[in-house]
C-alpha cells in the first residue's frame, strides 16, 4: 500500500496545475455523489410511516425557521 501511495503521489506531482483542478473538481462531485446516494439508501432502510413530512408540513417548519431568524 505504501508502494501505491508514494506511486500516486509523483504522479500527482507530475500533473499540470489546469489537470489537477479538473481532477479534484471531478472527484469532489464523486464523492459528494456517493455520500448522498449512502444517505439516501440508510434513509430508506430506516424510514418508518410518520418519520417524514409532507410537501405543506415541510413548508410551513421551513418558513417558520426562517421567521424566527429575522
């Protein structure tokens, strides 16, 4: 493993600063992707009848949130 490691970090060292932003960017949303797909497949194992709100109930706790802050 530290074989690979060391292996990757050269060749991020050898990559053009413009690859190496895309790169990151690319693999930020990745990663921000696989999180909320893992987020949704727990919500989805664990959700029970009443444990969310509907369209209006979620409106109408947003909307009050938002007052209170003001």
């Amino acid at each position: 493993m530290k074989i690979r490691r060391q292996q990757l970090h050269n060749l991020v060292d050898q990559m053009p600063k413009d690859e190496l932003e895309r790169a990151w960017e690319l693999l930020t949303t990745l990663y921000y992707d696989a999180y909320m797909l893992k987020a949704i497949q727990y919500a989805q194992r664990t959700l029970k009848p009443g444990d969310s709100f509907t369209t209006e109930e979620a409106m109408r706790v947003l909307s009050n949130d938002y007052l209170m802050k003001l």
